[in-house]
C-alpha cells in the first residue's frame, strides 16, 4: 500500500509524522511506500525578498524523510506549488495512492468546531481514503490523539452502498484493530423499510465478519439525528478512529460529503477515516 502524508511542517505536522506508534499502525495495515507532500501557496514567489520556502520545506521534507525511513518505509517527497487539496488529490492520483493522511489541529471553540481548511477541503474533494489524524491544540509539542490508530474502530452505518465501501476498509485495517463499535441511527423516515432485515440483524451480520477475524465487537441501534447519535457514541466509547462512507450521488456532488459525513469530520474528537465514493469515469 502507498500512502500519501501532507504536512506544512508544522508542530502539529511534526507530531503526525514522528509518531512511532501511528507508523507502527501504517505498518501494520500494510503501507509500504510513504509520499511525503508539502504544497507552496501559488501566493509565494521565488523571487520574493527574505523568502526561501522550496528550500526550507526541502530541508524539512529531508528530515522527516530520515524518520520514516528508519522505521522501515520507502519515502518519496514532494515539494509542489498551488492550492493544497487540488495539489494534494492530483499527487494521489498520480502516484496511485491507497489513503491520504492529513493532521489536523482537532477541536476550535473559536471556529465552531471546524477542522483546518486543507483537512476540510480534503474531506469535500478526496479521491483516496483519507485519515484526518487529530493532533492537540496545545501551542507547544502537540500530541497525536488516541495514538494507536486504529485499535478501535467506531464503524457508522446506514447499510447503503457507500456504507459497505468504507467497511470493506475492514479487509486491511483489521491488521491493527482489537475493537469494533458498529452503530446505526434510525430516523422516523426509516421506519417500515426494514424488508432486508432490521437493523440490529443487520449489523450483527456484520459483526460475525469482525469477530472471525479476532476483533472483538458491540453493536448499538440508535434513534434521533444520525449524526448526533454517531458523535454521542464516539463521546462514551472514545474509539481510536470513527470509520465512515461519504456520498457523491453524481458528478456535481462528487464534491459534496453527505450531510452526516461531513458533521462527522468536522465535529468528531478524534481520528477520522473516510471512504470516498468511487471516481468519477
């Protein structure tokens, strides 16, 4: 597998990368091959007095490159001009990568609880699983959240096809996961379309696939606002990452998370990976 690490070579950055136990959990999942990105704004110019970021950003690119070397990952950098998550999609694309992984500074009661733009904008646009690594807000020395990645797995479901495609994730993240909490909220509109089986069925079937595979799983059914219900879970259960699908029922909306993924991303406290619909042919 072939991941794709942003960074701005920030303390938050720093943190994501330098994490022996989050590149213990990449090794672990299969990721072989690491492609270290850092994108320049279109705004900055070579030639501006004072100013020389390629450099710098290849100096810091060069740092990070030892430390993921020495834990046993190829490394390939990449220091690029333009807008982030445009540059940062095309590279993804371009070198075939299985997930993209972005830090994000977490939680800004000032900011309504929103994540940075570039992790934002990511989570609209991604065309690759993308791993929003939740970081601390502390000024100084942050730390990862929840450090082992993926050691339990809160799974959020509506049964749906895009649904099925982020649990399939399951295939290869279950090389480092322990626990699985699979839910799923129930709205009124549901009621009376249960003709492939209720929903606690549902997700046991599911859980009889985690636990033949040695992951040990709790299913909850759930009533009220899907994402309310699903933040309200990762609140009480305090999983390592929050496993979810987004919906691109179309090419217009192929930039448009669902209503409930994007709440998820924007709002959870901890790790989010989130399954894209397919790309558009």
């Amino acid at each position: 597998m072939r991941a794709l690490c942003a960074t701005d070579l920030s303390a938050a950055s720093e943190a994501t990368i330098e994490n022996e136990t989050c590149l213990g959990c990449l090794d672990r999942i299969g990721v072989r091959t690491v492609h270290l990105v850092t994108v320049i704004s279109a705004n900055v110019h070579p030639g501006m007095p004072g100013v020389d970021f390629e450099e710098r950003r290849r100096r810091g690119l060069d740092r990070y490159r030892e430390v993921i070397e020495a834990a046993g990952f190829d490394v390939e950098t990449h220091v690029v001009r333009g807008t982030p998550y445009r540059r940062l999609n095309g590279i993804a694309e371009t070198v075939h990568a299985d997930l993209t992984i972005v830090g994000s500074r977490g939680q800004s009661p000032l900011e309504n609880r929103v994540v940075g733009s570039t992790a934002r904008n990511l989570a609209r646009t991604t065309v690759v699983p993308l791993l929003v690594n939740r970081v601390e807000r502390a000024a100084d020395d942050p730390d990862v959240l929840r450090e082992h990645l993926f050691r339990h797995v809160l799974f959020a479901t509506d049964f749906s096809e895009h649904a099925d495609r982020a649990f399939d994730a399951f295939s290869y993240l279950r090389r480092a996961t322990e626990e699985a909490t699979l839910v799923h909220v129930r709205s009124p509109k549901d009621d009376g379309l249960d003709a492939g089986g209720g929903p606690a069925e549902r997700l046991a079937e599911r859980a009889s696939t985690l636990e033949g595979w040695g992951i040990e799983t709790r299913t909850e059914v759930r009533r009220g606002d899907p994402a309310e219900e699903i933040l309200a879970v990762e609140a009480e259960v305090t999983p390592s990452t929050v496993l979810v699908g987004s919906k691109g029922r179309s090419r217009i909306r192929r930039l448009l998370l669902g209503s409930v993924s994007e709440e998820i991303v924007t709002r959870a406290t901890g790790n989010v990976f989130l399954v894209p619909p397919p790309r558009a042919v």
